[in-house]
C-alpha cells in the first residue's frame, strides 16, 4: 500500500482545522492506495532517479 496526501471535502477539513487548533499542531490527511512497487533494472532506476531530480518529486513504479 502506498500512501499520499488526502484531498479532502469541507467537512473533513473542518474537522481537521478543529483537531489542529486543540493540539496546537498542524495535521496532514494521508489516502492509500493499493499498488505494489516493482523490481526495476539498473537503467530503469537511473532513468527513474533522473526524472526524480528533474522534478523534485518521489517516484515510485507500480504495477498496473
């Protein structure tokens, strides 16, 4: 299972607003998703990687 951040309706967020404001903390809201990571070669990872550093962004390859 992979997880990510959680888009979430009025209400949600107004419940989580609520639960920051008692703990004096902020609050992130996470989702799953089920996909599993797969095996990837030595040229796949580095094409993967690259692509990491010219987003900024994690990547992760799934299955389908």
């Amino acid at each position: 299972m992979l997880y990510s951040l959680a888009r979430v309706d009025e209400g949600k967020l107004e419940a989580i607003r609520g639960l920051e404001r008692k703990l004096g903390k902020p609050v992130l809201a996470f989702s799953g998703w089920r996909a599993e990571p797969v095996e990837l070669s030595e040229a796949e990872l580095a094409e993967l990687r690259e692509a990491e550093k010219k987003t900024g962004l994690c990547l992760v390859a799934v299955s389908t």
